[in-house]
C-alpha cells in the first residue's frame, strides 16, 4: 500500500530565505507525482507535476526534482515571500494507469515571515 | 475555461438529514474523483467516476454513501443519514480524458464544500 510522508510538518522561516520541502514514498512505482498548494479554507492549487521518467520541473521561483528509485521528491522554493505561506501538498499516482487517484502526504504547513 | 466548480461552498446538516455535494468537471474533461480531508488529516480518496460509471469506489465507506456522475450535469456526491464523524471538506477533482501525454493526468480541483453536521 502507498504511504506519502512529508516533513516537516510545518515550518517558519523569514522572508527571504530559499527552502526545500521534502517528500518520500513507500512504493517507487509511481506513474507521476504532484505539488499542490493549499490556502487556509480553499481548495488545491497545482504547483507542479513531474512523470517518473523526469528529474525535475520547474515554475518560477519553485523546483521540484523526483528521485523514484529512492522514493523521495524535494519542492525548493527561492527567496520566499510572505504570499508563499500556505499548506503543501504532495501527491503520486500509481503507476499502472495515469488516470488513478492520487495518494496525499498530509502536507507541510509553511509560515513565511515579512 | 472555468476550473472545477463544486457547490455549496458550505453546508450544515443537522444529525439524520442529507448531504448532497456536486461537483461540475472542467470543461472537457471526463474523469471526476471524490476526496475527503479531515481535520488535521491529508486527503483520502473515496471515489473516481466517469461519465455514468463508477471506476473505483474503494475508498467510500459502504453505509449511507453514494456517487453518481449522469450523462448529462454534475457529479454528485450525497450522504445519507449524516452523523458527527461526517464533518469534513470534500473536494472533487477532475483530469481530461487519457491521451498520449502525460500531462493528460494533471488532477484540478475545485474550492471544495465544508460539510458542518450538528
């Protein structure tokens, strides 16, 4: 059975910092894995969204890389702003189908302070 | 193209009545997945349904719960007989149908609806 661990759970770092996210999994046969940001109250947002055979995606100040063999996934973020607080989320799909639904780690809560 | 529209945004349900969630998919897209998230929890899955059928339904207690996504309109998700336990936030889902990239399975999601059982 899949199981999505992320750590740490919250986190609170001044403006300015570059932070990385960190994400493991039980099960390396994964078709694809995905960043979600989570405001307070709101629904997820897509960050980003890596196939196994890649390394990394990256949008703006955000990467993510992908290391299946190890089941882990970092997400960096560069110079975080106080707009960056939210909740992340990350999430695989199992391998046999893309279309499957999505195992979630429970998140990590981040606090960026101005 | 609107994203994923899911209403009520918020629902309050006495003990014993109904809860009725809908959720309307992004506009071409065909896969809809029900996820629950519980107070300090991450999400569960509980539903993935397409278009008048229902794929898998593994994670979707099998008293009082039931999905539907009709040919035509929304899928909804309704709960019978709510109790305490029920309160949580369900968030719908929805991916376009399985194409040659794999960017056919980014899931989108909606606001979700609060379901407040008192």
């Amino acid at each position: 059975k899949q199981e999505v661990t992320q750590i740490p759970a919250a986190l609170s770092v001044p403006e300015g910092e570059n932070l990385v996210l960190n994400c493991s999994f039980t099960d390396s046969a994964i078709y694809n894995l995905q960043w979600f940001r989570q405001d307070p109250g709101k629904g997820l947002t897509s960050l980003l969204l890596i196939q196994s055979s890649q390394r990394e995606q990256t949008s703006g100040r955000l990467n993510a890389s992908l290391d299946k063999s190890s089941g882990r996934s970092t997400l960096y973020i560069a110079a975080s702003q106080p707009g960056d607080s939210a909740t992340y989320l990350c999430a695989v799909s199992p391998y046999y189908s893309g279309n499957t639904p999505l195992v979630f780690g429970k998140g990590t809560r981040l606090s960026v302070i101005a | 193209n609107a994203g994923v529209m899911q209403n009520p945004r918020h629902l309050v349900r006495r003990r014993g009545q109904e809860a009725r969630l809908r959720c309307s998919p992004m506009k071409g897209h065909s896969h809809v997945y029900w996820y629950r998230q519980l107070p300090e929890e991450g999400l569960k899955f509980m539903v993935y349904l397409q278009k008048e059928n229902i794929i898998d339904e593994s994670g979707m207690p099998k008293e009082r719960f039931s999905a539907e996504f009709p040919k035509e309109g929304p899928s909804i998700l309704r709960i019978q007989q709510v109790v305490r336990g029920d309160s949580a936030a369900y968030f719908c889902a929805s991916s376009p149908p399985k194409g040659g990239s794999f960017r056919d399975t980014e899931a989108f999601f909606g606001q979700g609806t609060r379901l407040t059982v008192v």
